[in-house]
C-alpha cells in the first residue's frame, strides 16, 4: 500500500554529489563550517556528561555519611561514564570514516553471521526490556565488506529499535536476497519517527526527544555512524517509519551469493 512508500533514502550517488560540489570554492567553505560546527557540537555533547559527573560527585562529598545516597549517586556516575565512553568512542569512529581515507578491511562477509553476532551481544539489554528479538534469515547473504564496521551499523539500528520500543515489543532482524543485493531489515514496533524528522535522524547529534536518547545511554551519533558504514560500501538504508506504529530500517549491498557452500565445506569433516 502507499504507507510502505519509501521515506528517505541514503545512497552513494547523493554524496558522489555533495562530493562533486564540493570542489566549488563555495561549497567548500561550507564544507569548513560543517566541520567547525561538528566542533562545536563534539565540545558541547562532552561538556554535559562532564559537568553531570561533576555535580553528582560534588553531591557524594557533601552527603558522605548518607551511604544508600552515595551508593546511588556513584551508579549514576557509573551510568554517566559509560555513555561518556560510548560517545568518545563513536566521535573517533566517525572522524575515520568521515576521513575520506579508506578504513576498510575488506573480505567476505557471511551476513547471518554479523547478525548472530549482534543478536548475542545485545539479548541482555533487550530480556531486561522483555523485547523479543526475531533474526529471520530468507538467506545467508556473502558480501565484501569490514565484518567489524557492518556488525558496527547493525548493532546500532538494533540498539535503536529496543531503545525507542516500549516494552514487551518485538524487534525483527531479516535477511534476504534480491537479484544482486543482500537485504537486511531491522524492523520495530516502536514509537515510531515523525515524517519531518526522518531525513534529520542521519544528522550527526539529532534527536526527537534528546532527554530519551540520553536516558537510553544514545550519543545521537548512532545513525550517522549507520550512514557512513554504508556509503562506505557502496549501499544504500532505507527508512520507513509511521509514529506509534514502528520504523523499519533497511541496509542494501551487493552480494554476489549465499555463504550456503561455506556453511557445508565447514560442517564436512576435516
Ligand atoms: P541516539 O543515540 O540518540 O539513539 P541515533 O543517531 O542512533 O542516536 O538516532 C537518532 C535519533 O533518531 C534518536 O535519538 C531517535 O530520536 C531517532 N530514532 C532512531 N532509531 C529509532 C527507532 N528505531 N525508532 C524511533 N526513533 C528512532
């Protein structure tokens, strides 16, 4: 039907563009900007972690004697930390893949297994939320790619989809193959996103409802680094999503068959 309209697209053919114009003198001072801006909000998105853990420990010195306050401050630092750390971390991601230098390690890449992998190492996070996560695999897609830059991606729009989900919710992980293209879905019935903020949500920093972002532990990097894993091999991400109804979120890229015969060639005996 119509709602299953495709609402953004992100493909390499856009940046191929903003790359071409990019050599026009103007284009390129608005290249500098962009950069400066991203300073600016790096400095910005650090300061405030940086001055919550601030206050919360200036808070545990002037209650010392209070123990249930202090150990329940000390968790928020904890908490604090971890986002910190997270955000540190996808700044430096994104700057390598922003660089324009190649960071690939390219190789074969068994989709099934990015997924698996995904699938593992976020189970605590969504059992806690009583989320059920669905790997459904139509195929098992070979592509050339960074096994560790896809599971990256993946990780974030599954991260994504339990984060913005309401509990007892499920998060459906599909793997396909179309002529020439493994397609793989990551598909919620989460709160969903509003039209005017869909093609925004690929923006580094942006978010509909910061305060939720943060709370889930979100950098609003997640996305951008989602983007940039993807032009970087040639694909394009879909986004549908409709409010209180869900997002589905779509990763192409070429795939010239199944990791079927591998699969057999490692069950064989040795
Ligand atoms: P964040 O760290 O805030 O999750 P992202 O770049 O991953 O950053 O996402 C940007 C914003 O897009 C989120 O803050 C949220 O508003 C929105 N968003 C992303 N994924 C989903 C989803 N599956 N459902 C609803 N909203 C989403």
């Amino acid at each position: 039907g119509s709602s299953s309209i495709v609402h953004v697209r992100v493909t390499p053919l856009n940046s191929e563009l903003a790359l071409a114009v990019a050599n026009d003198n103007t284009e390129q001072r608005a290249a500098e900007a962009t950069r400066r801006e991203f300073a600016v909000n790096v400095s910005h998105e650090l300061k405030t972690p940086v001055g919550a853990l601030s206050l919360l420990a200036e808070t545990i010195e002037d209650n010392a004697e209070d123990t249930e306050m202090v150990r329940s401050f000390a968790k928020k630092i904890r908490k604090e930390t971890r986002r910190l750390t997270k955000l540190i971390q996808e700044i430096i991601e994104i700057s390598r893949l922003q660089g324009g230098e190649s960071v690939m390690d390219y190789a074969p890449v068994d989709l099934a297994g990015v997924v698996a992998e995904v699938i593992d190492s976020v189970r605590m996070s969504a059992d806690a939320k009583e989320i059920a996560l669905v790997p459904e695999y139509a195929a098992a897609p070979e592509v050339m790619g960074d096994h560790d830059l896809l599971v990256m991606a993946v990780r974030n729009l599954v991260d994504n989809a339990i984060n913005y989900s309401e509990p007892g919710k499920r998060v459906t992980v599909s793997l396909a193959r179309e002529e020439g293209v493994a397609r793989l879905a990551v598909i919620d019935q989460g709160l969903g996103i509003a039209l005017e903020d869909q093609e925004r949500i690929f923006e580094r920093f942006y978010r509909t409802d910061p305060a939720r972002s943060r709370d889930t532990g979100g950098t609003g990097l997640g996305l951008s680094i989602v983007k940039h894993v993807v032009l970087q091999h040639s694909g394009t991400v879909d986004l549908w999503s409709q409010p209180s109804v869900g997002s589905t979120f779509t990763i192409r890229l070429a795939s010239d068959g199944d990791t079927a015969d591998a699969g057999v060639a490692d069950a064989a005996p040795a």
